[in-house]
C-alpha cells in the first residue's frame, strides 16, 4: 500500500495545491512523502458528498451498518505492520503500544458494530392510542435518529485509537452518521493509511462514497473550515484545550449552532486515602511513577495531581517516588511542539510560589519527555489557580493536605476532570463516602484502588466530565454510550404502519423497546 | 391564600425595592398588588440555596422524590378556583382551557413522579470484571446523575403547564436538579400561588429549602444574572426566538458554559397529500381554520403554514377555509405586548411579496387576535425567507405548490420545526414515503391527520426539533424522555459495594439495567 499524499474526497483522492511533510517524531525532521493540504473547495465537496450520503447511509438496515463497521476493522486489521511501522515513525510511540493501539481501534470498531446490531440505543417507545380518553390520545412511537454529518478531529496521542478510525469516527458511524475526518497533521501517512481502508471499505459495503472523507492540513483554518459547513450536525474532537475552545466558538458562532465533543483537559486528581497509605506507601508510589509517566504521560487521563495528607505515610511515598523515579526513562514524545509545550509547562510550574521539585527521571535528550513530580502545600495550591494548568506529558504534583478537610476543600475547588480516584482500605470507607459527592460532581469516572491511564472500552464507561475535561459533560467519547452524541429523537404521531421505520412496526424486530411505559428487553 | 407580591428565595419571602404590577390581559391595565423585582442579590442567594441544597435533595431515596411531586401536584389541584381566575385575569385565557391547563400540570408532575419510579432514565449499566482478561478487565458501573440547580424561564402561553411548576421544573426536580424559576411577569399572581404550593410542598417533604426559589422581575437583566450564576447548570426556557438566543449566548459565554434548552419558534408546515385534499376538502378547512385559532394562535404548535399542490381540490379547500374564518370570533391575547407584535407581524406578512389575503376572522377589539389567513406560490415563498419568521398568533399562509416536488423542495429548504404534518389517504402513502425522510430531518414529531395544536404528554412524545425551533433538538420539553436534558452519566469503576449508589449495587433494586450488555427489564 502507497502512500500518495492526497486527500480523499468521498472516494475520490485529491491532490491540493499546497504541501506539507510527516515528521520524524524522533530526530523531529521532515520526511518521506508531500501531503495535500485540503482546500476550501475539498472541504465544501466532502461535506456536500456527505450531505448527499446521508440518507442512503443512515436508512440501510442496521446489519448492513454493523457489516461495514466490521469491514472498518478487518482492513485495519490487514494493514499490519505497515501501519505500526509508519505510526512508529510519525508519532514515536514505541511498537507494543502501537501494536495494541490497533487491537484497542478494531476492537473498538466491532464493539460498535454490535452495539448498532443490539439497538437499544434507538430509544424506541411506543404508546398505543386510547380512544376513550378524553381528549383521544394518538400512537405515538419514539425513535433516536442520526444528527447528520459529524466532523472527527484526529487525536495526536492516539493515532489509531482516536484519530482516522478511532472512537469517535465509529460512534458516529455506528449511529448512522457520515463522517468528515480532519487528520492530524502529527501523522498523516498514518491517516492515510487508515483511510484507505475505510475508503475500500465503503466501496465493498455498496455504500454511498459520500460516507467518509479525509482532509489533511496544518492550518486552524481548515479545522474552521469544516466545523463552519452548513452541512455539519455535529463535531468530535480530542486534543488541547485552546483548540477545543476555538471549536465550540465556531460551532456556537454558526447560522444553525450545532454541538461539539471536544474532549480537551483533565489533571485527574488521585487521593491516597490514609489507612491505605500507611499500609502501602511503597507500592502506591511505584504504581504512581509508572502511571504519571506511561507513554510519556502523553495520556488524556494521566494522574497530574495527588492528595494526601501529611505525614510518615506521605513521606514515604514521597521518598518511594523519588527513588522510583530516578529510572524512568526518557521516551520520545509524540511531537517537537509538545515536547516544547511540556518543558516549558513543567518550568512554569516548578516556578509557581509554593512548588518544590521532589525528582526527575533520567535526563531525556532530544525530544524526549523527563518524568518530574512537584510537591506543594494544599495551602499554596489553593492560593494560586494556576497549579490546575494541564501539563501534557509525564509530570505530576503531589498536594500535601492539613487533614481530610483540606482534601475534600481542594477537591471541591477543582474544575471538572475526566476521572478521579480514590486509594483506599475498607478502613477508610466512611471517610471516602464523605467524599463521593464531591467527586461526583468532580468528574465523568471515578476509580477505586488502581490508576485513572487504563480507559477500558465497554458499556459502563465513561470518558467525559464536567467543563472544561470535555466541552459537554452529558456524555462520553469512549465506550458504547458515546453513540448517543450524535442522536436526536423524533416522534410519529398516529403513523400508518407502512410509514414507520421498521423498529417502531407492531412487529418489534428484537429490540429493546418501552411500550406504554414498560421496557421490554 | 393572599398574593404579596414578594420573591420565595428557598422557603422564605422576600420583598424587593423596585415593583412591578400584573395587568389585566383584557384591558391592558395594570390592577392589584405590588410585586417586587428581584435584585442581584435575590438571584444569587436563590442560586446558592439551590447548590447547598443540590446534593441533600438528589441523595434522597427516589421514592421521596416521587412523593414529593405527587404533593407539588396535589397543593396546585387544592388551589383549585383560586388559581384558575387569577390565571384568566392575567393571562386572558377562558376558562375551561386554564382547568384544563392545571389537569395537564398536574399530570404531568404525576407522570414524572411515576417516571422517578421507573428509574429506566438512570440508564444504569454493569460490566463485571474479568481478571483473566490481557490487561484485566475491571468493574464498571454506570448510572446519570443530576447536572445541578436549573433555571427555568415560565412561559408567558402557559401560564401553568409551562410555567412555575410546568413540564420544565417538573423534568428537573425528576432529574434530582433544585430549582430556580425566573418568573414571567406577565402572570405574577398565578406564579406566585404555585411558588406558594411548591415551597409549602419542599417544607412538608422535609427537603432542604433551596430546592425551590422563585425571582419576578421584568428586566432582561434578571434573566442574564440568572443565567450566568456559576452555581447554575442548565437552563429551561420557552418563549420568542430573540429571548432564547440572548440566553444561549449567556450561556455560551460564562466561564463555564452550560446546556440551554430552549424552545423557541416553529411554524409548523403542513401537508395536504393530493388524494387526502380531494377527498376531504371542506374537512380539513374546517379543522384547519379550527387548529390555527385555537387559543388565539398562541401555540408552539400552531400550523403557521400549509402546502398543498394548486388545483380544484386546493381552490375547494381555499373555499371552505375563507367562509370558516369568518366566523372565527377575536380571542383576547396573553399580553399588550404580544397582540401587538402580532398585528404587525400579520401585517408585515402581508406586504411580503406574493402574500394575498385569503380571509380574515371577526373584527377583533381591543387586544384580541384577528384569525388572518394568506396565501402565496411556492416560488414567493421560496424566494423570500422572510416568510418563514414566526408570526405568533392565529395567522397562517397557505403555499400553492406547482406539484409534489415542489412541495418536497419547500419542505427541504425550510428552518427547523417542532412538529410537521401529513394529511393524506392510502393513496398518498407512496408520495409520503418519499417525503418521509425530509420531514425527519426537518422536525420532532411527524405527525399524520391530525393537527399539530394538541401535544400529549407521555414516553414517546417530542416536543423539540431542530435548531431554531429548539437551542438543542437532542431533546423534548415535553414527556418523559424530558428528563434526560438534565442529567450526566458517572461511571465507577472497580468501587467497593458500599460506596456504590444503591442503584448500582449487585441486588438491583428493579430498575432496567443493562448488565455485560444485555439488557434486564
């Protein structure tokens, strides 16, 4: 398979007229191949093409929506190596990650397809007419139907798993919607890649061209572009805070508004419970050193910050981690800007009033991310906002805590986050129910006894939270839930049977349904 | 029961400096007690009572918060004839239709008393770890939780349904969200006998003040304060188009932005099918002109347009429908205000170009609606989007279409809608079919031979759509599924048993819960 360079306009590739060049996340020079940069034309063809598609897509049976996500994942699946050996190059993360990156998309591909096939997410409610009733009361039945057309911004830290074809194109896809994918310009040959396959698959399927695109570029502007089309109904997108802003201005500025999912900052708060810090201090701090700095902390659920109160206990993890952190290896990060972002953010706090180095990891050279941990006074932290500043990358603070009071006011003061969690012994159970609360309103998941970086892909997953840990705190951008962003609801009003989509006929085609009140599974 | 004109700010009166007074719907003349506009400091004393209050009220067992709106709607019934003249003196509304209007806020604090019991809308989800899993899975459990206080905007054309305890507060105090109702002040009395009974209600059920507040006020500025109080987490609103997006931009604009679902402007476009029109000409006139001067007009749902395509059966329908207006008696309108933007909305309707008067109703005095019906060509009405603002009374065009692709075409180009309509026989079916998918992406209830006026309040009712006839067409204000706008989901993962909401534990308490996927009613 070839890498071209150019954008895929609904089947179609496309050369454009300006160029721009992969990296090598590593050396951070330029290589291999020029790329397309999409032009406004390419933006307002794909989106029209998905315009187009839309009703042909989203009215093919379910089964046939489920077979084409499936097709998604094998050609994902076929691409191999190639695709690991190009993401490699492109983002520096190392072959096992990239390896199961692959496993975590096609898998996360096929969950969709069943979810599609399961249809519970349709909502379908039926409630028959009365006629006696005063006044008369109509059918009405109850679907969930697709938005239209969503716009997917790739993911630089997960260049398969949340980038061409990762969550939220299959969500989208899943609930019936085409879908325009701007690619990160991190790793455009291994969009290119992906989108290949999603391109063939979409031919196989028999399905309207219009159903996906790919465009490629490096200015704000293009993202403006897409998220600005008429045609639009919805955006998904993971990356910086500053960029998800600008996203929901232009989607809020528009003619016709439209939601945005933008997953954008979490420091994902862990507190160590007493009891259990005294009983393994030790173990906590190794498990927290591996955690904070796990693929060059290069995670949207990376532990930024730790409460404790202080203490023997805290002072042996904070010696524990201090040791543990002596040997953590430089790793390349994903690119030269967040590699500048992160030293520079790191500098910035170690700078704040009230902020003490406790360790490094190994000198890292080039672009390579240094593991550092911070301590600060509870006190200190709460005097100044600036400490809740993400820091992409592998470097955390430990906030040291008067008493549980001061945890419980620290954590009621944070912005919302994408977890929180808490370590803990049955020891300190009442204390921790105390605390619930507060983490509920805090944050999309809140964790027990292990570290917030494994974002398992399931049902009862939740990957979002409040402001400013994702633009729209009502839902999730992994798991199967994170369908419904892309759902409205339309009601049928006494709709003769021949008029109703299928799932809504007398004849229930197997799903769940709530019948005059009644779910029945 | 004495009306004083003061604010509830959580249980307690309050008085103000500056007052307003009600006026009379009939004469326009102000009469009666003063009523006191709430200062800033009313509004963030509401809003703080509301967040302190937040956690106690939502941690109630659900069956204490059923009770408690069954006791809301139990204390508006006692109000009884109280209630019904002081509504028909502010708001002009006859009667039988103010009796009807507390049936339907009764019931539907009752619906979703029941709905509370349900406990579906917790979409509760459990996925069992599996430790043999590569990496291990963990435990997750899902359940939504409530967003937080919510300010709700009374609507001035439902003076109870849609007002202090309408379908708004009634789907948030279900959610588990307190309470803060802006009231409007075109029915101030009305208002403040269901703050009355609202707060005598949350003092019996032993909840925490805060649940409630009620601010009056006729200033903008009250409503802007509201909306961008940090303790406020969503806001639900009903009324003109202009006052929703002020609000949306409020929203957008805060520190933390926040969900506004507003419920705006809708024309409504009917459609007569060829066979349905020959056939029943004179009938659908009949109930057409009937449908669009109920209440004055002053529906949501009014039928603010009708296509049919030109010919005998158009001409007889046209026929029917100019003799039937006549008839049609001046029914007094909510406001000054309103009748007056009415009669120039009617008239600037009528200088459009294109625009004929087909008909008018009786000679109406003072502030009561003239029934007015135009008619225009598909190609005028097409060529001037002017002709889709909403005039908000009881006017309506008729759009002469040339054939059926016109009339898809029109239906294709048209603003978001509440509702969309189809009169049609077997023999239109076929035609249907083809419009089908325009009309799904065009409102939130489709609806076949009947008019859109009457809105029932159950499961599968949506009374939303796409933007502008909601801020948000992901949801409905009305029915069940209203609930939903109001809550976020919270996923726990690996949580010892007892720190679990009890909904979550493994003895499931009844609710629908979907378990490794599959679903349990």
């Amino acid at each position: 398979m070839t890498i071209t360079g150019e954008n895929f306009i609904a089947g179609e590739r496309r050369k454009g007229t300006s160029t721009f060049q992969a990296r090598d996340a590593q050396s951070g020079e330029a290589f291999g191949e020029s790329f397309a940069a999409a032009s406004a034309q390419d933006v307002s063809d794909a989106c029209a093409a998905a315009a187009d598609a839309q009703n042909d897509f989203s009215s093919r049976p379910l089964a046939e929506r489920a077979a084409f996500l499936r097709l998604v994942a094998d050609k994902i699946d076929a691409l191999g190596d190639t695709l690991t050996q190009r993401a490699m190059k492109e983002s520096g993360l190392p072959e096992a990650r990239l390896n199961g990156e692959r496993g975590r998309t096609v898998g996360q591909l096929r969950l969709f397809a069943a979810e599609v096939e399961n249809g519970g997410w349709q909502q379908l409610r039926i409630d028959h007419a009365d006629a006696d009733r005063t006044p008369p009361k109509p059918d009405l039945r109850l679907r969930m139907i697709p938005l239209g057309p969503v716009a997917v911004f790739g993911a630089s830290n997960f260049p398969l798993a949340f980038s061409v074809a990762g969550g939220d194109t299959a969500s989208a896809f899943a609930a019936g919607c085409c879908v325009v994918v701007k690619g990160h310009p991190a790793h455009p040959g291994t969009s290119e890649l992906v989108a290949q396959a999603i391109t063939e698959a979409v031919a196989e399927a028999g399905l309207p061209a219009g159903t996906f695109s790919l465009l490629n570029g490096t200015e704000n502007s293009l993202g403006e572009a897409l998220v600005t089309d008429p045609r639009i109904a919805a955006v998904g997108f993971t990356g910086s805070r500053g960029g998800g802003l600008a996203l929901m201005q232009h989607a809020a500025a528009r003619d016709v508004p439209i939601p945005v999912y933008a997953e954008m900052s979490s420091i994902n708060p862990v507190t160590l419970m007493p009891a259990r810090l005294a009983d393994a201090a030790e173990d906590l701090a190794k498990a927290y050193v591996g955690s904070l700095s796990l693929g060059a902390g290069q995670f949207c659920t990376n532990p930024g910050i730790v409460l404790a109160v202080k203490g023997d206990a805290l002072d042996r993890f904070l010696a524990a981690a201090k040791e543990e952190l002596k040997s953590v290896g430089g790793q390349t990060m994903l690119t030269t800007g967040i590699h500048k972002a992160y030293t520079e953010g790191a500098s910035r706090l170690a700078q704040r009033t009230g902020a003490e180095l406790l360790g490094m990891g190994e000198e890292a050279p080039g672009t390579c991310g240094q593991a550092q941990v911070f301590t600060v006074s509870a006190d200190a932290f709460l005097a100044d906002k600036g400490f809740e500043e993400e820091v992409f990358g592998p470097s955390s603070i430990v906030i040291q805590c008067e008493d549980l009071a001061q945890v419980k006011q620290v954590l009621s003061g944070l912005e919302g986050q994408l977890t929180t969690t808490l370590h803990m012994n049955e020891a300190d159970h009442e204390d921790a129910a105390m605390l619930m609360p507060v983490l509920e309103q805090l944050a999309g998941r809140i964790i027990a006894n292990s570290w917030p970086t494994g974002v398992d892909v399931t049902h009862a997953m939740v990957h979002g939270g409040p402001f400013p840990a994702t633009s729209d705190g009502r839902s999730t951008s992994v798991g199967t839930l994170a369908i419904e962003r892309f759902l409205r609801p339309v009601s049928y009003q006494d709709m003769p049977e021949s008029l109703l989509p299928s799932a809504l006929r007398s004849e229930n085609p197997g799903y769940l349904v709530r019948v005059d009140g009644d779910y029945r599974a």
